[in-house]
C-alpha cells in the first residue's frame, strides 16, 4: 500500500521501532477489513443465529484494529504507554476473534480465512511489544 | 444521550456491568470528541509548533475512545478478555492525553477542559475493570 | 457533553455557521451510537434472520454518523465543498436507516427509539445544508 | 489485501458491482491510511503553521475514507442511496484533498504522493457511481 511510503518521508528521524510500527499499521487495516467483511458474511448465513457471537466480536476487533491501524501510522512524538497499550489490545482483540472464527472454521470458509489474519496481525503487534 | 435507552431494551439479560459499561461508552464519546476538537484548537492557535506533542495524543486518544464507545455499548456475547483490553488502552490514553493537555493548560483553556473529560473517562473505565 | 465547550473556546473567529455544525456533531454522536446499538441489539433477537438488512444499514449508518461528527466538530479551516458532502452523506444515511428501523418499530422498540435519533440527526443536517 | 478472499466468499449472490466495490475499499482503506499520515508528517514540518489547512482536510478525508471503507465491504442487502452517498462524499473529499496536497507537492514530498493516492481513490469512487 502507497501510505507506507508516506510514511517514510515522515520529517523526523525514524524511531528504531518505525518498521514494526508500519507492518503493524499494515496488518490491523488489512485484518480490521477482514473482520468488517467477516461479520458482514456471517449476518448473511442461514445459519446467521449460531454466528452471534462470531459477528459481535469481529465488530469489537475491526474497532480495535482500526484504531490501532492510525496510532501506528502515526510518527509524531509518540506517547510510547498509549502506542503500547493499543497495540496490547489490538493483540488481545485478534486472539480472541481467532478463537471464535476457529469455532466456525470448518463450515464457513470466511471464518477460517479471518482467524489466519487476526492470527497474522497478533504476530505483527507482538513484534511492536517485543521492542 | 438517547442510544442508552436503545442498550436498556436489548433483549438480553442485562450483565451485572451493563450500567458500569454504559457510563463509559457515555464517557467515552464525550471524551472523544473533547480530544478530536481539542486536537483542532491546538492546530489553529499561534503557538502550533509548540503544540504537536499534545495534537497527536489527542488524536490517538480520539481514535481509542471512539473505538472503546462502540466496544462498550454492544451487550451481545462478549469476549470478556477482548472488552477488558479496550478499555484498559482507553484508561492509559486518557491518561496520557491528561498529562500533556495538563502542560498547555494554563495558556490554552481547551486544552484544560480536555485534561478534565480525560480524567473523567478515565474514571469511568476504572470502574468497568473494578468489576 | 463538554465537548462543546471546547469547540467554543477554538482560537479562529467562530463561522457563521459553528452553532448548527455544533447541534450536528451532537446528533451525530447520539445517532452513531444509537445504530450501533440497535445493531447490536437486533443481532440478539430471536428473529435476527428477518432483522438483517436493518442490521446492515444500522452498521453503515453509524459508520457515517461517526465520520461526520468529527468532520462537523473540527473548525480550522474547513473546505466547504467536503463538509457538505460529508452532511449530506450523513443525512441520506439517516434516511435510509430510519425507514428500514420503522418496518420494525411495531415488534421491536429500539428500531422504533433508533428511527426516531435518525430523522432528528436527519434535520440537524439539513440545518447545515440550508446555511 | 486478503480481505478480498473473505467478501468473495459472501454468500450472497455477488450483485453486479461487487468487483467495483471491492476496488473502492482497497483504495479507501489506502487512501484513509495515506491521509493520516500525510497529516501526521505535516504536523511535523518545520512550516507547520503554513500546512494547517491541509492538515485539517487530511484528517476529514480519513474518516470519510474509513467510513466508505467499511461501506463498500460489506454485501449484505445494502441500502443503494447509503452506499452511493457515502461514495459520493468519498470522491469529493478526495478531491478537496488532492487539490490541497498539490498546493504543497512541491516542498513536501508527502503531500505530492497524497494528492495521488487521493486521485486514484476519486477514480475508484467514480467507477462506482458510474454503474
């Protein structure tokens, strides 16, 4: 995606954490998406009554995902607690959304598909924590 | 707010923390347009360049809140751990956003008034993880 | 909410239309929350199956309320031509969802409470589009 | 993007703008992340008080993007006025954007890849109200 170079050009000097920063940026848009198309898939199943609980948590984690998605594209003086602890919380948000997809898994390939993104963007928060 | 008589006829049994959860959601959307118009002061006021540090944690904080708002006014199944999470990231951004609006208050009036809305969010998600 | 007092404390020389965009914001907040929650609320029904297309628009409605109270919240320098857009965006929005929430005002009433925020969010914008 | 995969797995029938809607969030979602951090690079120039007013329309052309993001994912029995309108206000803040940024290209790097990024959203946008 084209914001990434943006964010390169970004007039102070990189952090040391600006590349964790930009594939976590990258992985919460792509999983908020997901999630956004995985609820959105489910509503319309027949079986919709059985996904309740599928649909509200990938609501909570698209919210959480693209908040999380601003926060670390954003490079200005960064308040390092509340960078940490959205992205904390975006790697909660997909554990638990991972959880509830796999439960689905086997009958909606939707669900299994969402479970390995918000598996994918998890690795990329704990990235961003490890540093 | 009207949307809290929408949450009071949700057809679930209410959880034990349905109110606690509504105060922060409540707290939550006034805290997160107190920061995206607090952010949009900043911007226009003489002394800009003195002001970036407290625009972008005003604009995390808004991204956190207004993602927390929606997190905490949904009743259907949650993922506890998940709904936990968020407004744990939301207590320390407020907290954040107070601190650095609390260095500007005494020349920018809104930057004042945005360090209280903080700390009253704050208080409002401490209450929903005393539970 | 207080976030109004913050507005009116914005450094720049207030619009001649501040007080209507403020009233807008305000309805958009309320509206934002009220369809998130009558989606939340519609998605625990027993008869959720017939109740997905108001989920849908439930959804995309609080997606553009949301957007919108920030957009009518910020004064610095605004470029008319987006404001505008982003208010009429909001008020079809709140016409469409209105409409689908009345065709299940007589058996749920939070559509009906829903429908309600919707068409008074619908005139707070159409006080902006009329300046 | 793999959220592709995951609307393409809708069960819905695909309606006959499902490939144009798709191509819309892809570049919404882009653009949404490049306005964020155009703005955010901004904050950060040197001549900051000379970019407040890009600064402003950046941050409103985000959230229309991230809201017509979210809008034009989901498949589920949309409300064709919703979605054209948020369309609509999409390309229009695209434009309001890029005729920003371009004031700009020449000195700030950022601003000349926004205005683009901002351009191919508008065509996106374009694409879909032409059906």
């Amino acid at each position: 995606m084209t914001f990434r170079e943006i964010v390169e050009l970004h007039p102070a000097p990189p952090s040391e954490i600006r590349e964790v920063l930009l594939r976590c940026a990258e992985e919460c848009l792509d999983c908020g998406a997901s999630c956004t198309a995985c609820a959105d898939a489910s509503l319309s199943e027949s079986d919709v009554q059985e996904l309740m609980r599928v649909i509200r948590v990938c609501l909570d984690c698209a919210d959480v995902c693209d908040a999380t998605a601003r926060i670390a594209t954003r490079q200005s003086s960064p308040d390092k607690r509340l960078v940490r602890a959205a992205v904390e919380a975006c790697a909660t948000a997909c554990v638990a959304c991972a959880e509830e997809c796999d439960r689905h898994a086997a009958h909606h390939e939707h669900c299994r598909i969402c479970a390995g993104v918000c598996r994918r963007c998890k690795a990329a928060c704990d990235d961003v924590l490890a540093r």
